[in-house]
C-alpha cells in the first residue's frame, strides 16, 4: 500500500487578483451494516465525484482501500474485492466481498465513533512584477487547506477537551519545508482559517517585495508558492480514531516536498496516543524485521545483504511516531527520503496486530480494536 488516499489538486493562477474562501462541508462518512449476516463497516471521504476509503467486516483484522466515483446519484466503488451501485449510498446492494456474492445493506452510523464536518480554505495570490528575462513575469501564491473538526462523539456533540485534542492534530505535521516558515502559522493550520490566509498572504507579500528590491535576477517559478493540506480517515472506532494528514509544499526549485502524517486520538481518554503508548521498550528491532519483512514480500526491497539490495534502504527503516491504524493492523509510514529517494515516493508497512502482539504494552488502548 504505497498510499492510501491521493487526491490531484490543479490551481490555475489569477492575475492581478486575491481569491480567498472558506467553506464547510460534510465529505467523511462511516457507515455501518451488514453483508450475510456479518456486521461491516464502509469508512469513505467523497471529493467532488471521487470517493476513497476503507471496507472492513467486524471481529476480523483484514481491511480494503476502496476508491471510485459518483456518476448520475449512483456510487461505485472498486478495491479490495468490492464491486456494488445503487441510486443512493443507505441502500441495498449487490455486492461481491472476498469472493462472496451477497447482498449489502449500508446506512449512516456514528452512535459509536466520532462525526466529522470537513473546513476547507483556499487563497490564490498574484503579484505581477517587471523583468527583462521573462515575458509577463508573475509571482503566484495557492494555499488550499481542509481539515476535518469533529463535530460529535457517540452521538453527543463534541465537547470543548475534545475540540482542544484535535486542534493538536495540526502540530504533528510538519511546521515548515521552505526557509524561514514561510508559510504555516502555528500550529498549523490553526481553527481561524482566515486568519491564517491573510498571514500567508501579508507574508508571501512580504517576501516578493523583499526579493524584487534585493535587485537580483529573479524568475517567476522562483516566486511560485504552493501549500495543500487535507486529512483522511484510516480508522474510526472502539474509542480510536486515526487521521492522516497529507501535506504538500512548494516554494521553487525542482520539485515540492510531501508527507502523510498519522496521528492517533484515543477518545476514552482525550489524548494522542505516541510510540510509547502503543509499543514496549526496545522492541524496534523486532518490529523493524517485519517492516522489512512486509516490504520484501511487496516487491520493495529484497532479501540480500544491506550493501547488496536494491529497493528500501533497509537500514534506514524506523519506528518512532510515524504509526497510524487500521482495522486490524497498525501503519508505518514514511515519507520521501526516508528509505529511499525522492522519486521512489512515500511507502506505508501494514503490519496485522496479531503479529506485533508480542511487542504491544500490556495497556495499550490500541488492543482496543481487537473486540
């Protein structure tokens, strides 16, 4: 599973001109039901006609990405081994899971995980300026932002602890990947998105006039700016809640930088769960044999010595807070340059918890999802 979710956002530059926007909407639903007498649950994100998630039967560690489309009311999503439409999404399906024809039934359901409104925000910033090396020279700034606020937990609209927790979500991801943090406020982004646009706005301002009178030659991709940032679900449920964020910076050069963040929420007891919470001491090496284990056995590295293989870089493999979760099986993700080059992209481990049993606390909440 190289990544999760993608999603392409396309921006087109306006000139001479400042777009700003903020805007609510409701993209992630959980949805509970039955296929053959089997409770399973349908953890999904729609953006625009494109919808991405997971597909998992309760009381079982094997989960599936699901990814499609909306067309004409009706929704259909292939992955894993699911294949079903209808003209709404709380209906009966056709459906064939793992082989199995049946018959599914969805319907919304948030009486025992945590509901989300999705925030989005967008500015798109351009500065025209004189050069006598480039025709029409515009110096360009896009920042598109959408983070999910919890909206209620089990029912019961979120409290003030729980609003709190979340907005530290925001301080698991990167602070900044262009000199001087350029652009994240802190944290980052925070719950006054507006704000937030006109900081990056004032500051990329800032910047350009900064760098037109340095009197230096300067070209346009030198002054073309670009941050996105969205979250996902990965898991939802017995008092977890697993949230991705996917961050993208560009700030000239070759090319930007991205990163999945994962962060954990344990709702039973309002905080973020860490490596420490999750694992016993000195136990990264027997987990970093998995890793690696689940990586040969996906075609990203091989089974010879360090200084012979091709693919990962094997001994660069870690374990520290880049774990998230899944049904059934925890994540390890990292991010470009980590264990490979830039080109060879993110990579993502998914290890089932019945394997890592023997190296997960006594009191782990993480065991929590194994009812």
């Amino acid at each position: 599973m190289k990544q999760i979710l993608a999603i392409i956002i396309s921006i087109l530059v306006i000139n001479t001109a400042t777009a700003q926007s903020v805007g609510y909407t409701n993209t992630y639903k959980h949805y509970e039901g039955t296929f053959l007498r089997k409770n399973v649950v349908l953890d999904v994100v729609f953006l625009d006609s494109e919808v991405t998630g997971k597909f998992y039967q309760k009381g079982t560690q094997e989960c599936f990405t699901v990814n499609g489309h909306i067309n004409n009311g009706s929704l259909y999503l292939t992955g894993g081994k699911i294949d079903f439409g209808g003209d709404t999404i709380e209906n009966r399906y056709s459906c064939s899971y793992k082989g199995t024809k049946g018959v599914l039934l969805l319907k919304e359901d948030y009486s025992q995980c945590m509901k989300f409104n999705e925030v989005e925000a967008e500015l798109h910033d351009s500065i025209p300026f004189a050069s006598d090396d480039e025709d029409n020279p515009v110096a360009t700034n896009n920042i598109f932002y959408s983070y999910l606020q919890p909206a209620a937990y089990k029912g019961v609209e979120t409290n003030d602890n729980l609003k709190a927790l979340f907005a530290k979500m925001f301080n698991a991801a990167p602070q900044q990947s262009v000199e001087g943090d350029f652009f994240y406020p802190e944290p980052y982004p925070t719950m006054k998105l507006k704000n937030d646009l006109q900081t990056a706005k004032n500051r990329f301002r800032k910047f350009v006039d900064s760098e037109l009178q340095s009197g230096d030659k300067i070209s346009s991709q030198e002054l073309t700016m670009q941050e996105t940032n969205y979250q996902y679900v990965t898991y939802n449920n017995n008092g977890l809640v697993c949230i991705v964020n996917n961050c993208y910076s560009y700030a000239g050069g070759a090319h930007g930088m991205y990163a999945n963040i994962p962060v954990i929420f344990d709702l039973e007891q309002n905080r973020i769960l860490t490596k420490k919470d999750i694992f016993k001491p000195d136990t990264d090496e027997a987990i970093i044999k998995l890793i690696i284990k689940y990586f040969i056995a996906h075609g990203d590295a091989d089974d010879k010595p360090s200084d012979e293989s091709e693919g990962i870089y094997k001994d660069d493999v870690f374990v520290e807070n880049n774990i998230g979760i899944e049904n059934g099986s925890i994540i390890f993700f990292y991010q470009p340059y980590e264990i490979n080059s830039y080109v060879a992209g993110s990579y993502s481990a998914v290890i089932k918890i019945s394997d890592l049993l023997p190296y997960i606390t006594d009191n782990s909440p993480i065991k929590r999802m194994l009812k």
